[in-house]
C-alpha cells in the first residue's frame, strides 16, 4: 500500500513540474525573499517619508519629577502681595526642599521653511525606492525568460548532438560490416567512434550547463525545471521613454530639494510651546502640603545668526547633488547607447534567424546527399563527416539566435520598463 502511494505521489510530482508555465514562474518569484526585499526596502522609505511629514504634527509629552534643593525653593513664582497674604493668614508658603510634579508639554511648528523641502525630499526618495523595486522585479523577471531561453537552447543542442550521434551510429554500422568483409579499412570505424566519443564529451558539458541554469531557475523562483517551459511573445515593445532612468531621476530631486532644505535653515522659524505643571511640597514655614498649579503658553522665534555648520551642510548636499546629476546624465548616455545597440542586434538576429532556418534546411539536404556518397564510396570520410559537423553547427547557430532574442528581448524590456509578465505567455 505504501509503495502504490509513494508511486502516485512520484506521478504527482512529475506531472506537476513538466506543467509549470511561464506565467507561474513570474508568479512564484513574487513570492521569494528577493522580492520581498525589495518591498521592505520600499516601505522602509515610505514610513521615512512619514517621519518626516509627523514633524508638521504636534508633540504632547507627559511628564513627571522629584527634585530636592539645598535651600526652600518655590513651586511656581510667588508675587510679594500673595506671599503676604498667607502669611498674614499663617498660611504655608509655596517653599519647599523637595518638589514633586506632574503635567504634560506641548509643541508645534508654526512655520519651519526647511521642513517643506524636507518632506519633498522624502517623497522623492519613497518614490525612487518604488521605481527601484519595480525595475529589479523586471530584472529578475528578464533573468527568468533568458534563463529559460537558455536552458530551451541547451536541451535543442542536445537533441542535435543525439540526432549526430544516431546518424554516425548508423554510419558505423554499415562501416563495421565492410570491415568485416575486408572491404573497408579498420581506420574509418575508428574515426566514426572517435567523433561518437566527442559528441557524448560535448552532451556531458551541455548536460553540466543545463544543471547550473536549472540551479539558478531555483534560486529565483523556488521550483525545480523538469524541462524548459513553452513562452511565446505575444506583444510588441513599448519604447516611449526609458524606465530605467525614473529611480535616477527621483534620486536627483530628493537630492535637489535636500539642498534646497539646507539652505532654508538660514530662515526664521517659529514655533508654539505650551506647559502646565502640578507641583506639590511642603510648605518650608510650617511644613504643611502645599500645591500649585503652573502653566505657560508660548510663541518662539529662532533665526540662526551665526552657525558653521549650516554652510558646511549646505555646501555637502551641493556636492552631493551635483553627483547625482552627473550621475543621472551618465546613466541616460549609457542607456541610450544600450537601448540603440541591442535594437539593432535584434534586427539582425531577426535576418539572421531566416538565414539561419534556410541554412539547416540545405545542411539536411546535403547530409542525405552526402551519406549516399559516401555509402557508395564516392566521398572520403573526411568529407562525410564534414557534412554531419556542418548540419550540427547550423541548428546550433539557429537555437543560439533564438536565444539571443528572448535574451536581447528581455533587457530592452527592462530598460524600457515593460512588464513581461504580460508580455511573455
């Protein structure tokens, strides 16, 4: 009974990874810990941002204390009139040598300038994180297609090394009965098992890639390729701007207004604060409990007038924002160039795919001339086996095209900011 469950659990199993689509490879890297990376970093910079805005809030703050003086120190200030009041009525004074309090502190910005700049700053930033995490998703998401087109390519170059290898098999069989028969030299079956050695060497490497690129499917979406899945492009590109330059761009207006902000410190800024307290103590004349109620209300202005440290801020966020827009123009000549480049590689893969397709139909047609000659000893071995390397070459240079398209494919996508996800089927 176990064994018959183990057996369909292994169907199970087999089933389930030979089906796995395109569509849930992208779906299973949204899960891994790559990707959720990516969106923590993206809610780190938004809760950042609103850090920043919470400065525009009020702060109320409870508090509470016990002091002892050396000398009798009033609970709040006491006019000479309200001293002598309670005095003439043998009252106790508001003095005491250990004071208790209780009570609550509250302040507000009424206008901060460099505040305003700051939190642009920080919306700019939350912004450039997004656009970040969307390109890396992309990348990964390119990655997936070329692996994918890669291993596709890998297991056809197989199927060519296998269809090499049966036809030289056939070859050497009829080779071996001539040698038998003393009609042919021993050293043309030789020569056959040798280039029969040589393709199972290259299928061991191919096989060893295939591994790799299987490992490195995994480590992007946690499942394990039985085989290369089907994809199909089922819409064009869409390059009306290039995506890749939004996080840069971003960064550089954080940038901008962070200078912005530093220089804004020079400016006044006013604040509200307001305080009341509960004091309680003995009074120092008769040591009676005395309480006292204390409060103040207040507006505050504050302008730096001189402060050092303002301009080397001020002249440390210049820098650094003049970086960024270096930065920022070097990364669009780059891609420009990048994007350029690949388009017009993708032509010419696209012409060279036609060629490519046209070429392995006539290395076919050769073949099978060639293995007539050479079965009827028209052609020297050296010839034949010629013919079976140059079919070989030609499919492998078609699968390699195909590659090389989803592979340029992909990149353009990222750089364009495409979603493959609707893309690739």
């Amino acid at each position: 009974m176990i064994k018959i469950v183990v057996f369909i659990l292994a169907i199970f199993l087999s089933v389930d990874a030979s089906a796995v689509t395109i569509s849930q490879l992208f779906q299973a890297l949204k899960k891994q810990p790559i990707t959720k990376i990516d969106t923590l970093i993206t809610k780190s910079a938004e809760i950042s941002k609103q850090k920043v805005n919470a400065n525009f809030y009020p702060k109320i703050y409870g508090l509470a204390s016990y002091e002892h003086f050396s000398s009798p120190t009033n609970l709040r200030p006491t006019a000479p009139t309200e001293s002598s009041s309670i005095m003439a009525q043998h009252g106790a004074l508001p003095f005491s040598r250990n004071i208790r309090k209780i009570g609550v502190k509250f302040s507000m910005p009424v206008f901060v300038y460099s505040l305003f700049s700051l939190s642009k700053k920080a919306q700019m930033m939350h912004k450039s994180a997004k656009e970040k995490a969307r390109i890396k998703l992309l990348q990964n998401e390119a990655m997936i297609v070329s692996i994918n087109a890669n291993l596709r390519y890998l297991e056809n170059l197989t199927l060519a090394l296998e269809a090499k290898k049966k036809s030289l098999q056939a070859a050497l069989k009829s080779i071996e009965i001539g040698v038998k028969n003393g009609r042919i030299p021993e050293i043309q079956a030789i020569k056959i098992d040798e280039n029969i050695n040589q393709i199972d060497i290259q299928r061991q490497a191919v096989e060893s890639n295939i591994t790799k690129l299987k490992s490195l499917m995994e480590n992007l979406t946690s499942i394990k390729l039985e085989k290369s899945v089907d994809m199909q492009q089922t819409s064009n590109l869409n390059e009306s701007e290039i995506y890749a330059l939004k996080p840069i761009k971003s960064f550089t207006k954080a940038q901008k207004y962070a200078l912005e902000s530093e220089k804004r410190k020079r400016y006044p800024s006013i604040t509200l604060k307001s305080q009341i307290f509960r004091n309680f103590g003995k009074g120092y004349n008769n040591n009676e409990s005395v309480i006292r109620n204390y409060g103040s209300v207040g507006i505050y202005l504050s302008m730096p007038i001189f402060d050092k440290t303002i301009n080397t801020d001020i002249q440390k966020a210049e820098v650094e924002y003049k970086k960024s827009k270096s930065t920022l123009e070097q990364t669009k000549l780059e891609l420009l160039s990048e994007s350029y480049a690949l388009n017009k590689e993708l032509d010419i893969v696209n012409k060279s795919i036609k060629i490519a397709l046209k070429s392995v139909q006539n290395q076919k047609q050769l073949l099978r001339y060639a293995k007539v000659a050479f079965k009827n000893q028209r052609m020297t071995e050296e010839e034949y086996l010629r013919y079976e390397d140059a079919l070989f070459r030609a499919k492998a240079n078609l699968f390699n095209l195909h590659y090389k398209k989803w592979n340029i494919f992909s990149k353009l996508a990222v750089i364009y900011g495409n979603n493959l996800e609707e893309m690739v089927k």
